[in-house]
C-alpha cells in the first residue's frame, strides 16, 4: 500500500529532476545556438551543473526529512 507521504515524495522528486533535465536541456540549446558547441562550453556547463545537482540533491534531502 502507498501511503500520502510516499506520493507526495516521489512528486517532489519529479518535480525535482524536471527540474534539472529542463535547466539541462535550456543550456544545451544555448550551447548549440551558434551551430556548434566548444570545449570551454562543455566544460562551462559541467562547472554549473554540479552546482544545479548540488542544490537538487539539497532539495531532495530537505523534502525527505519533511
């Protein structure tokens, strides 16, 4: 049986990774605007996208211990 809190938790997760795919998917489309994508880029994004994953799994944890 699946309680409120497991649903409300996995929304929250949801939520979560829609979150950082759109964030992901908004930067790759930045990134290839011009018809191609440079390694100062790529490495631009890595750089920023550790800290988006850095605050989702922040974000994540904060909504478990709710």
């Amino acid at each position: 049986m699946v309680s409120d809190m497991d649903v409300e938790y996995t929304l929250g997760l949801l939520i979560i990774v829609l979150g950082v795919a759109a964030w992901g998917y908004t930067r790759y489309k930045a990134m290839a605007a011009d018809g191609e994508i440079s390694l100062g880029e790529i490495i631009d994004a890595v750089e920023d996208g550790v800290e988006v994953i850095e605050e989702a799994i922040e974000d994540a944890k904060e909504l478990k211990e709710e």
